[in-house]
C-alpha cells in the first residue's frame, strides 16, 4: 500500500469513528467522547488541510487562478460524508452543539499554515455559523432550548 492510499484510507477510519462518535449523543461518558473527538478533529485536520501547507514566501497572486482546483480538503470531508456546515447545523438544531464544537475547532486550527483551504467559501461559511452560534450563546437572552433555532431562514447557512 502506497503512502496516499494509506492517507485516504486513514481519513475515511477517522471520519466514520467521528460520525459515530456525534451520533451518541448519550450523557454516559460525555466527557472521554468530547476530548476523543477533539483527537480526531486534529488528526483529521491535519489530513484534509497539511496538502496545501506552504512555505511563508509563495506569491499567491499567482496561485489564484488555480486555487479552486488545489482547494479539496473541506470538499473532501463532505465526499466522505463528514459534511461540517451541516453537522454544525444538525447539531444547534438537535441540542448537541457542545460535542460537535470542541472537534470542529481542533479540526478548523489544522488550517492555519493552509491560506488556500482558508480562503474557500466552504471554510468561510463555517467559521461564520460558529460565530453565530458564538453570538447566539454569549448573548443575556440565551437560554438552551430544542426550539430557539437561528439556523433557519439566511442565518445560518
């Protein structure tokens, strides 16, 4: 087995670990689930983002016609059914948001030395609905409940 087929099957592992590990979304071991995630979101991180990680001194006027096609790593975690933008979505929605931060975030730190993947509207688009959700949750008003839904409408998308 080559080293790239190696990495593909390695992220498809973590990715099904992690979906399974959302979907239990039992009080039982919360705590051991939520640090395991945050494992995974770096590992995970480091596999969809560590492709476009580049030396500081890159010209990137010239890299910007072609910076669709190098920027795969988000799509990526949605061909693997690993959607964040929506995972994020489910989760406000099912109450479950305080697992599915701490993971996203370890995931999402990953991109730091990736200004292609940060420049993508999909890593756009979900740093915006976790400032949202930010808000939503740092506001006096906040108080946790299935119903208060700002993912609706053009909130969030």
């Amino acid at each position: 087995m080559n080293s790239y087929n190696f990495g593909v099957h390695l992220l498809n592992q973590l990715a099904a670990k992690t979906s399974n590990m959302i979907s239990n979304q039992s009080p039982s071991g919360l705590e051991k689930r939520t640090m395991s995630l945050a494992l995974l979101g770096r590992f995970l991180g480091f596999l969809v983002f560590s492709p476009n990680w580049h030396e500081e001194n890159i010209d990137w006027n010239k890299l910007k016609p072609c910076i669709h096609s190098l920027d795969h790593g988000l799509n990526l975690l949605e061909s693997i059914s690993l959607p964040l933008s929506r995972i994020i979505h489910d989760s406000w929605d099912g109450g479950y948001i305080f697992l599915v931060i701490p993971w996203v975030t370890e995931l999402l730190k990953m991109s730091k030395w990736d200004s292609i993947s940060q420049s993508s509207m999909t890593f756009r688009q979900i740093l915006s609905n976790l400032r949202l959700i930010q808000s939503a949750t740092s506001s006096p008003s906040f108080r946790p409940c299935p119903d208060q839904n700002i993912a609706s409408g053009s909130s969030m998308q």
